[in-house]
C-alpha cells in the first residue's frame, strides 16, 4: 500500500487482528528504543519523528517506528470497537513481540506518551526509560477539551475538513508555525483520507495522572511552554513520579519539541537514554 505525500513505507508484521506498519534503524542487536506518535488527522509515526530517527540509530540504537493502529500505513479497522487505549496498547504490544522486541525503552509524544506510561505501569519489567513529551492521559478526557488548543482546533474543523483547514489544525501544535511545513502538511492529509473518522470520534483514554507514583523506571519529560493542548497540571505529575523523573520545560515551544527543537531534543534524550 502506498500514499502520496512523501511518507515511507518500510515493514509490516501481525500485530494481534491487526497488519501493523513499521520503519526500523539501527541494528537489530542494540537497545530497542521505540518511538509512539500522537493522535490527530492523518498521523503517523514519520510524521512525528523524522527528525529524530536516524540520529538515535547513529548513536547506537535499534530505532523502531509504528504506526498505530489506526494511523499511518497501518490497519485502521471498525471492528474491533471503541479506540481504546488498551486496544492501542494491546496491539503495539503484539507487534513488538514479532519484532523481536523484550524489553524496550519508549519515547512517546501526547497518545504516545500516554501508551508509553500504561505499558510501563502494566509490566514494569519491559520498559527501561521513558521520554514523554507532553503526554496524554494524564488527566480525565474532557480536561483536554478545554484546552485551548483542542477548542481552536474543534471550531476550525466544524467548517469542514480539508486539506487547508488541515494546515491551520497543524499550525495550533507549533510555536514557529514554520514547523507546520507545506511537506508535513501533504504527508499528513494524504494518511488522512484513509483513516475512517471513528479513529478518533470513539477514541477513550483513561486517567492516569493519579498512578504516576508507581512507576519505577527512569523518567525524563520535555514539555513545550506553549503547549496548548496539553493541560499543564500534567507537568507536577511527571516531575514527582519517583526520585529519577526529569522534566525539562522548553520556552518558544508548542506540542511538538522533537520538531520543533530537534537538535537539543536528541542531545538531551541520547544523553538521558546513556546515562540516565
């Protein structure tokens, strides 16, 4: 299968009911460090880490990049239910076990980041670090639609979707809205008219703010300053998780810090991944 606007497809595996897609750097025989994209029309895992990728995979890394289910060049299904998050979480997982993958450390932007912390508090033994980046699922779903940026996002969608209103909803997740580039743009409305709007319409998170605590494993959080989607009651709840969590807030910086401060966003996160 393939899409226009420039997104590569790489590999494909089972992944439980679902054919799951995957890119992969790195040798196979280093630490696997797996990437979780966020949510939004026409994601994708290349979408949210093409800038990330290949320089973690130089530093020594097994780089493995899925498209959720529902995203990217994987299955997106109607028969399997609501989006759950355990249904994300459930088919990663079995995806991951073909891959080859044991143990693993995640990095996980928004959705992601949510996926990256149920798994950890699910079977602390699979996960060795966490790298959020303004994660979700931290407070109850209808906190985030008050936010800002998910309201500015519902009323430019209630005149209809389409590739222009497209590249306003992408201009929300940036601070320097040059981010939200012409290719970015493409790459995303193109996923987009494959991906059946329950994608998103029946997609339910839990609340896993309150558990934070109980996570043991290695923490670091970037979180943008001027992240408005994300509500910031979040930022207290991954800096006290436990005695290793990290969080580092960066100004001039919308949703997306991979993106949008690429270069300090891999230094910092190699560095963390090597050294904790």
């Amino acid at each position: 299968m393939t899409v226009s606007g420039g997104l590569p497809e790489g590999h494909y595996v089972q992944a439980g009911p679902i054919r799951m897609h995957y890119l992969e750097f790195g040798d196979k025989t280093h630490p696997a460090v797996v990437f979780l994209h966020g949510s939004g029309p026409g994601n994708s895992a290349w979408a949210n880490f093409q800038f990330n990728a290949e320089t973690f995979a130089a530093a020594g890394y097994r780089v493995l990049l899925p498209d959720l289910i529902g995203f990217g060049y994987s299955d997106k299904p109607l028969n399997l239910g609501d989006y759950s998050l355990n249904l994300f979480c459930d088919t990663l997982l079995a995806g991951l076990e073909v891959m080859g993958v044991d143990k693993c450390s995640f990095v996980g932007n928004s959705l992601g980041g949510g996926i990256a912390i149920q798994i950890a508090l699910n079977d602390p033994s699979f996960v060795e670090k966490l790298i959020l980046m303004g994660p979700g699922c931290l407070e109850e779903q209808g906190s985030y639609w008050a936010m800002p940026g998910i309201k500015r996002m519902m009323e430019i969608n209630s005149a209809g979707v389409s590739k222009e209103t497209q590249k306003e909803v992408m201009k929300l997740f940036t601070y320097d809205d040059r981010h939200a580039s012409d290719a970015l743009i493409d790459m995303r409305w193109a996923v987009a008219q494959t991906q059946p709007k329950e994608v998103l319409t029946t997609m339910k998170t839990p609340e896993l703010g309150s558990r934070m605590k109980e996570l043991t494993c290695p923490i670091l959080t970037f979180w943008g300053r001027q992240d408005d989607f994300m509500p910031p009651e979040g930022k207290v709840k991954c800096i006290e998780a436990n005695d290793t969590s990290r969080l580092i807030e960066v100004n001039a910086c919308g949703h997306w810090v991979m993106i949008e401060h690429a270069e300090m966003f891999n230094h910092t996160s190699i560095d963390f991944l090597r050294h904790g």
